[in-house]
C-alpha cells in the first residue's frame, strides 16, 4: 500500500480509503450481509488500508453497527476511524452530543479519529453557526470523544471557500473525480483546502460506479491506451496522480474490488502520470459527458421514496440505457436486458413502499427528495424521463 500526507496532521493515510456506503447486502430488502462485509473490510486492512469512512445514515443506520463489529479483535487499533454528524437530523445544539454518543456506541469505540459535519451546504453551515456546533465539537475533542474535526461537502465552489476559511479544519471529504472537477468544490477548491494545509479525501470517485462501465466509444480510447488499464484503474490513477488529494474513499461490496483497488493504490503516484495518459482521460471524460444523462452518483440520500420509488435504480437503468445506445448485436441484447430489469422494478405502490423498489412511474411528485439530493437533480422531472424511455418507447435520443 502507498501512503500519503493526511494535510497537515502527524500521520500518513492510505492512497485508498473504505468507504462503507457500499457495503454488501443480501435479501430483498438489501440489508448489509455481515458476513462478507466483515471479511472484505478486514481483508482491506490487511491489505494496508489504515482510513475507514461510515455514517449514521449509510445502509439506513446499518453500517455504523457492522462497522463496529468487524473492528474488533486488533483492527480498531490499525485504522483511523471516520463517521459524520447527521445535521439533518439536528434540530438544536443537544443533538451534538445525542448523535455522537450514539454513534460511538455503534462503533463500539471510546473516540473517532475524525468527526465530520455531514453534508455542508449553505442550510446547513446556517444551522451549524446557530446552534453553535463548533463550540459542541471543539468540547467533543477536549473530552478525548474526537480527534480531529472535518466537514463532507455537496455545493458549489464559493460556498465551499467559505466554510473553508470559517475554521481551522483538519479535513474535508468531496465529491471529485475526472467527470466533476467543475462541479461542487471543483479543481479549484481542491487546491485551495490543500494551500491551507487541509487534508483533501475524495468521495465518488468513480462516480457512483458509472466510469466503471463505460460505453463501447470509451473503451475503443482504452483499449487503445498507452498503458493497460482497467476503467475503474484510469479514474482512481487520475486522482492520485493529484498532489492535493490525501486518500481516495472507495465503495467496495466484494473481495474482489477491494483486490483491483488495492493493486490501483499500490501502483498510483504522486505525478506518475505521462501526457499521453492525461490525453485519454481527457477523451474518456468528454465521452461520458455526452452520455450520461442524470448525474446521480447512487450515494441513496434521496431514499426511502414516500410512494416507494427506487429513485438511483431508475436513473441508474436510464443512464445504462444512453451508454449502451450503439448499434451492433451486443448493444441491442444490452438493451433488451436493460428494460426487462427496469420492467422487474415494482408497478405498485404497495409492493414499491414495502421493498423500495418501485418503478419511475410511481413518483407522485411530493417533492420530499429534492433538498436531500447532494447533486440538486430534479429528481420528479427527470424520473419522467425514465417513465418516456421505458414505459412510453421513446429514444434516449429525443428526450
């Protein structure tokens, strides 16, 4: 494993972190399958990953309990350990110490190495400087319950600036891979956390999984590379060849990814990358910007759906759907096992509400998903979409 500064705290992380929003599931409700998520996470820390990143809401508060489980028996001690605040859920300054104490439960650990306010954007920066959490979390750390002290971020680039210089942060966690370095905190609030010492980790790194699976265009650029690479390999080597980034947060639901990012970080370096592998990047980033038609990154801020529309599963189908729109024989039986799967989601509302599951023409447009999206999608309006290309045989082309 490659090490790397964490800003400008005493200690290296790993270039690759475990994120555990992805962790593996059984059952038709999907609930996280201890077992196995126990095995590929101490795998990974074997491996060398020494930063693990969870959340209150991650698998609907499931990820926190198992985390805590397969951290025990020496591997609490081998990693630094992250969770955030849910400032959605805070309504006054007690919530600080309510949420933390219970998450520190669910982990089974007496301190997190860091903390993170979860979810910065304006609303929520609001809320943090009038109940005075900073002061709750600067306690927090005096009590021994924190370490360090870090914020997640989903708005634009002057916002970010803003919450960077309001506070003497050890970190922040942000959306950044070779489709986004325009969006959110962008290229430029990058550098900027990294010019004051900030450590920088990267969330979404492939993108919800999409520049994992690119279409026939994007292979034809990699299978024509200069250097053989996987889909998933270019993404992450774009981010640690980046002085700036710290560690790079990687979903993984099986030993296998975890086996194939491993061998990414051991391989990555800082400038290691020459310009004719910048060339295909570049071209395999102008290619899916063309292609992909809804930017959700599957993160599930948006679920449970009221009417019980599986909202990232639809977009998710419409997304694969534009992918894969090439001619040839494969394209079209891609295609075809494409819509039989959207055809498998739930019609009902009942069945949709039960297994959140449901299919884009459930959505009643209540509007209760729009100020949880991360990437501010109008989710009621591009689930129609969904509904044209699926239900009605309209072209990806033409909606």
């Amino acid at each position: 494993m490659n090490y790397r500064k964490m800003g400008s705290l005493p200690w290296e992380v790993s270039a690759l972190g475990f994120g555990c929003m992805r962790l593996p599931t059984k059952g038709l409700l999907h609930r996280v399958d201890e077992r196995k998520a126990t095995e590929i996470l101490r795998y990974g820390i074997d491996r060398g990953i020494n930063y693990v990143d969870t959340a209150w809401f991650y698998h609907f508060g499931q990820s926190e309990e198992v985390l805590g489980r397969a951290l025990k028996d020496g591997y609490r001690e081998k990693v630094h350990l992250a969770t955030k605040l849910p400032m959605v859920l805070v309504r006054g300054a007690d919530g600080f110490d309510k949420y933390l104490d219970e998450q520190l439960r669910r982990l089974r650990t007496d301190y997190l190495d860091l903390y993170l306010f979860h979810m910065l954007n304006t609303a929520q920066f609001e809320k943090l400087q009038r109940f005075e959490l900073m002061g709750k979390m600067e306690n927090a750390r005096k009590q021994g319950k924190i370490r360090y002290v870090g914020f997640s971020f989903h708005d634009t680039l002057p916002v970010f600036r803003k919450i960077i210089d309001f506070y003497r942060w050890d970190m922040t966690l942000m959306q950044y891979n070779y489709m986004d370095t325009a969006i959110q905190a962008t290229t430029d609030g990058l550098e900027y956390a990294h010019s004051k010492g900030i450590a920088a980790v990267i969330m979404e790194p492939l993108k919800g999984g999409q520049l994992a699976k690119p279409p026939a265009e994007a292979m034809q650029v990699i299978n024509g590379a200069p250097v053989r690479r996987t889909p998933a390999d270019w993404a992450l080597q774009f981010l640690w060849n980046r002085p700036a980034v710290a560690c790079v947060l990687s979903g993984m639901g099986s030993r296998r990814m975890v086996e194939e990012n491993c061998a990414s970080a051991e391989a990555s370096g800082i400038g290691s990358l020459t310009a004719d592998e910048n060339r295909v990047i570049d071209e395999l980033a102008a290619i899916y910007r063309r292609k992909i038609l809804v930017p959700c990154t599957a993160c599930g801020y948006c679920m449970p759906c009221p009417a019980g529309v599986d909202i990232p599963q639809n977009f998710a189908y419409l997304n694969y759907k534009s992918i894969g729109a090439d001619s040839g024989f494969k394209s079209r039986l891609i295609q075809m096992f494409i819509t039989r799967n959207y055809r498998r989601l739930a019609k009902s509302c009942e069945v949709g509400k039960k297994q959140n599951n449901g299919r884009a023409s459930l959505c009643t447009k209540c509007g209760a998903c729009l100020s949880k999206c991360p990437q501010k999608i109008m989710i009621p309006q591009q689930l129609e979409r969904v509904k044209a290309v699926f239900e009605k045989g309209k072209s990806v082309r033409t909606i």
